[in-house]
C-alpha cells in the first residue's frame, strides 16, 4: 500500500517503508515524508518477556516490527514504531470491552500518566545492514472525569481501539488538561524524533 503522496513534493531515491497499517502513523509520516510505502507487520508482541520495563517493551517491539518487514524487502529504510501508555508503571493496552474502557480511564482520571513510543528504523541495502532507534516520552495529564463523563465518552465507541482508551487527536482531547512533551508521539509516532533518526541515514525532512 503506498502512503500518502503530495504533488509536486521533493523525492528521494531511497525507499521509505512503513511497518503499520495504523491510520494515524500514516498521516503523521506523510508530514515529514511525501512518498512511502506501507507493509504492515505481523509481529506478536505477545511473544515478550512479560516483565520488560515499558521503554524496553516499546523498544523490543518496535525492533521486531521493522526487522520483520525488513526480512521481507530488498531494499530501502523500513519504520516500526509501537506505543504504550503506561500509569503507576502498568502498560495499558487497548480495551477489551466497554467496561474495561470505563476502568482505564477510571485509572488515568485526575493524574498523570506516560506514554511511551519506541522507534526502530532498518537501512536494508546490498552491502551493509544498519539499525538505528530512539524512544520518546510524554506526560498527559487527565482532568478529573465524572461517572457521567466516562459513559458518555466510552458510548462513542472511539476509547474501544485505542491504547490507554482515549485518542488524544480525537473527541478524547476535551479529557486532556495538558502534557508535557510530544503531541505527536501520543498520537502515535514522535515525528521530530523520527526525523533525526532518518537524518542519521542521510534523509532530509520534508525530502522523503
């Protein structure tokens, strides 16, 4: 699946290769990078260590997104990226239910929490194989939620895929009183981050 391309947009020979088919990653990649393409990983993260520290979760996952898509490719920089949120250093993941969204964000109501992100990128090339990788933090802090507010929030069926259960880009923004670090790596895939690694392989920003 090719990513997101802009007319006119400045291109590099090199390959960019997405290793996700999340929908917010693609929009946020396509910010920095106009041309990619997209083969989405089948990496089971159940397969870790159940008592990895979240930086080491978000670090050995991303790793083994791009590594995978990097075994199936000749060529070209392949991305993989994997987020956490994280509260009294539990890892949430996505809601099962409706009740287990109404209990995370129980959990996450009036405090602070951290959201991990971990990035992996894979320079897949004939002569030379070489990996490079960053992880990204941001405090987000939830105001107080009321019983009501959760039910309402939860009944808009936008919690029920998303990790920790709110999208902050989305109608979860009203939940956020603020944060302190990256917007975007709560979103999904710290570009700024992102982009200094890519400028580690010779890529410029904006010239993808």
């Amino acid at each position: 699946m090719r990513g997101i391309s802009k007319e006119g947009a400045k291109s590099s020979s090199r390959r960019i290769i997405l290793a996700s088919a999340s929908p917010r990653r693609v929009e946020l990649l396509a910010l920095v990078c106009p041309g990619f393409d997209v083969i989405p990983s089948t990496f089971d993260e159940s397969g870790l260590a159940e008592d990895l520290s979240p930086t080491d979760h978000v670090a050995a996952s991303a790793a083994g997104k791009a590594r995978g898509v990097a075994a199936s490719v000749k060529d070209g920089l392949v991305i993989g990226a994997d987020t956490v949120v994280v509260i009294d250093e539990h890892m949430l993941g996505k809601p099962v239910d409706e009740e287990d969204a109404a209990r995370m964000l129980r959990l996450l109501s009036g405090r602070v929490h951290q959201v991990y992100t971990g990035i992996h990128v894979v320079d897949v090339s004939l002569d030379e194989r070489r990996e490079r990788s960053g992880i990204e933090c941001t405090d987000v802090r939830v105001r107080k939620l009321t019983e009501r507010m959760i039910e309402r929030y939860v009944a808009t069926g936008e919690p029920l895929d998303k990790a920790g259960a709110y999208a902050i880009q989305g109608r979860g923004s009203v939940l956020i009183e603020g944060i302190s670090g990256c917007f975007f790596n709560v979103v999904g895939l710290p570009i700024y981050r992102l982009s200094l690694i890519l400028e580690e392989f010779g890529m410029e920003v904006f010239g993808c």
